[in-house]
C-alpha cells in the first residue's frame, strides 16, 4: 500500500508541475497570439508534420471503405454523401486548405 502511495503521490506531482508549466494554456484569448509567435509557429509545423498526412492516410483508408461500402451506398442513393464525406473532406484537409490554418 505505500508503494501505491507514493506512486500515487508522484504521479500527482508531475501532473501538477506539468500542468503549471503548460504555457499556452495560460492563453485568455485568441488574439494574444501574433503571428511571428514560436507558439503559434510550432502549431503550424505540427499541422504540417502530422495532422495534413494524417488527412492524407485518411482519405486512403476512406477510399478503401467507400469502396466496400459502395453495395448498400447505390440502392439508397447516398453515394455521393459517402463520397464527399470518405474521400473528398480529408482530402482537402491535406491539400485545399491554407497554410498556416489560422483557425485550429
């Protein structure tokens, strides 16, 4: 039990320390951040890095499902819904959309 104890009294400790040295969520507002911050420029090298092929990979991995669900898609005429929802939003989320995205 007071190896739990102490387990339980580190992990609170870092959580706190980590939580307090989170600088941006600090923020009050939107507008407190220009756009020559290192903040808001590192939130564009994560877009870049990882969320635009992520949207990449997700239109792939949706083109695969549109694929098998193009059997019950056609009777109900709902093709081009699943269409633009599998296929067509994550690819503009990789490659319509401008950079940097100024709202996320």
């Amino acid at each position: 039990m007071r190896g739990l104890k102490k387990i339980f009294l580190l992990w609170l400790v870092f959580s706190l320390v980590t939580v307090s040295l989170y600088s941006t969520g600090w923020a009050e507002n939107k507008d407190r951040w220009t756009q020559d911050d290192p903040v808001g420029q590192g939130w564009s090298a994560l877009d870049l890095i990882f969320a635009r092929p992520f949207g990449v990979a997700a239109g792939i991995v949706g083109s695969a499902i549109f694929i098998v669900s193009l059997p019950f898609t056609i009777p109900s005429g709902g093709v081009n819904e699943a269409a633009n929802m599998f296929i067509v939003k994550p690819f503009k989320f990789s490659f319509v959309r401008g950079f940097p995205d100024e709202d996320i």
